[in-house]
C-alpha cells in the first residue's frame, strides 16, 4: 500500500503499524511502549491525518492505504 | 600611600545565579537568558555558542524528520543539559500552531511552548487574533505557553489572563536586530504583568539586552543576534553579561533624569585663586 510520508508518496508494507515505519526511518528498535530500545530519546513525533499519534499507540495504530504521515524532530529554531 | 579599603568587593551579588533566579513555571533557571537556535551556520559554533552565552533555555523548531541530518541538534541539548522550549514557527494559523504545539510535546516530553502564530513572511508579527484563539485552546489542553506577541499592553494583559505561563514581547521584528522600539511600551507590560515577561525578538547587541533588563524584562529571548554574529560565541558571552548588568543595574534603581547638571564634587572647601 502506498502512503504519503512527509510530503512523499512512499510504499509500506501492508497492515505496517506507525512503530514500524518509525523504525525504518530512524534505524532504532522500538518497544511497544513508543520508546527506544536502547533507552535514549527518539525526540521525534508522527502526525497521522493531521492528527497526533501519541507514542503509546504506535505499535497498536496500523496504517492504512492512502494514509498522510508527518514525522517530524527538532531542528534549529528561534 | 594609599588606605583607601573597597568595602563590599567581597559581597558581589550572585544575580543570575543562587542569588536571584529566573523562575518559570516552578522551574529555576540559572540563567535569564533564552537563546535560540536558528541561523546557525554549523552545530559546532553552535554548541560553543550556547556555552559561552551561559543559556539553560533554548528554543528549537518543529520540522520534518530527515534522515540525513539525524537529531543532532536534540542531542547537542540533551548532551549540554539544555531545557529545550519548543516553538511553532512558521504557523499561521492556531489550528497548526495547536498542532505543532502537540508534536513538539510528543517529540520532546516537554508541555512547555513558544507560541508564535505570524500574520505574514513578511513582517513575521504576531497575529492577535490567531494568538488568543491559539492560547487559550494550547491552554485547556494542558500546555505551559510563552507567548510571543506584539509590544502591545492590552493584548499582553489580555494574553495573561487566558493562562499564558509568560508574556514575550518584542521588541522589534523577528531579525531585523533593531533593539527595542517601543521602552515604554515594555515597561508598561511589565508594570502590569504577574508573570514572566520575555523580551522577545529584535535584539541587535549587548546593550539591546542590558535596556531590557533595564526596563524590568524578567529574562531576554533572542537567536539572530548571537548566531548571526561575526564572531557568535563572543557575542554569546557579550549577551550572559549584559543581561546581568541589566538586571542589576534595575534592581540597584537608577538616578532619575535630570534637566541640568548636578555636580558630584563639593563646592565647598575648594582653594580659591585669586
């Protein structure tokens, strides 16, 4: 299935849950409860049509087709 | 020769420290300076920048994740023991300000907020409408919002009583490093406000800062002055100083104004030559 990340059409793989495609992005393995395994902070948030996904629900929130996922982090900023 | 003896050089005030801390929202901070993190050029000067500015405050924006350039910035804060205050710059909207405000809480674990919603690219000023709409929604949702706004009394008042955790007033537009346009207007702002009051934005150099503190300002938020600066870390620790200075010299009371001269040295007992 195909899915709008940051802006981009981007294909995942079917029933693929937030948890896992935060993973790919960021190369760590996450634990059902949204965190990191290695225990240092992600910093990072996922907006699922335009609605926050709290990291407590990633692993539970599958995605769906046609689906608009922000993921964003901090960056330099006033 | 000389029995003249300096009393009081061993009793400095610890102002900016032990002695007279920022507190915000319960949390003591050592330093009343809030620097922000954009324009610069490298993390590294970055780094050293916040360092040298003594800042335990910065701002960060919210924007997309990129792999390329992995949170560095994060833990370039998380290393240094930095407090991170999330903003929504470049919302225009309270709608995507109230959105970004819950990414940024998401992402970094902090309910604390700069809320900045802009009217234009242009002029990059607050939108009071957006603002108030913005704020009190960011409030009913539990968020601890620094507002920045306009240098206007009534809308700061206004801001306050919806919740804001603090007022940040500007004191000329975001960049443009003209100082403080309106004193009278940010002393009138603070004159009335029981919570903290952040000159925000415009600040050009050190004495821009210092006249904030002057005018009462609780603390100085400012990014382009240091980051942008020639030399960014000296002009870091440029601003740790002025801020102390312009903290002491408010709480110390300056002498009033005055038409004429008034000399310091007696008349009396001076030699006469005739």
């Amino acid at each position: 299935m195909n899915i709008r990340l940051n802006g981009t059409e981007q294909s995942v793989a079917d029933g693929a849950s937030v948890s896992t495609l935060v993973s790919q992005l960021t190369g760590r393995s996450i634990g059902p409860d949204g965190r990191a395994a290695d225990g240092q902070k992600l910093g990072v948030a996922v907006a699922r049509n335009a609605e926050v996904v709290p990291r407590s629900q990633w692993h539970a929130t599958a995605l769906a087709d046609g689906d608009d996922v922000e993921l964003v982090t901090a960056v330099q900023g006033g | 020769m000389n029995e003249t003896t300096f009393a009081g050089t061993q009793a400095m005030p610890t102002v900016g420290t032990a002695g007279d801390p920022f507190v915000v929202d319960g949390v003591t901070l050592g330093s009343r300076l809030i620097m922000g993190t954009g324009g610069a050029p490298s993390l590294d000067g970055l780094g050293a920048a916040l360092l040298a500015s003594g800042t335990e405050l910065t701002t960060v924006a919210m924007r997309r994740y990129s792999p390329a350039e992995t949170g560095s910035l994060f833990q370039l804060l998380v290393d240094h023991h930095i407090r991170v205050l999330p903003n929504t710059a470049g919302c225009f909207t309270a709608k995507e300000a109230v959105l970004t405000a819950e990414l940024a809480r998401e992402a970094l674990e902090t309910d604390w907020v700069k809320l900045e919603v802009i009217a234009d690219e242009h002029t990059l000023l607050p939108d009071a409408v957006e603002l108030v709409d913005a704020t009190e929604q960011l409030v009913a949702r539990g968020f601890k919002v620094f507002a920045y706004t306009n240098d206007d009394p009534v809308l700061a008042l206004r801001l306050e009583n919806l919740g804001a955790t603090a007022v940040m007033p500007l004191g000329a537009p975001i960049g443009t490093g003209l100082g403080i346009l309106n004193p009278h207007n940010i002393e009138l702002i603070v004159s009335r406000a029981s919570v903290p009051v952040v000159l925000d934005a415009g600040i050009g150099t050190a004495s821009d800062a210092a006249l904030a503190m002057e005018l009462g300002c609780d603390a100085v938020l400012l990014a382009t002055a240091v980051t942008r600066a020639q030399n960014p870390s000296l002009m870091g620790e440029a601003f740790k100083h002025a801020v102390i200075a312009g903290r002491l010299a408010k709480k110390a009371g300056r002498i009033p104004r005055r038409e004429h001269a008034l000399a310091s040295s007696a008349m009396e007992g001076r030699a006469e030559f005739l």
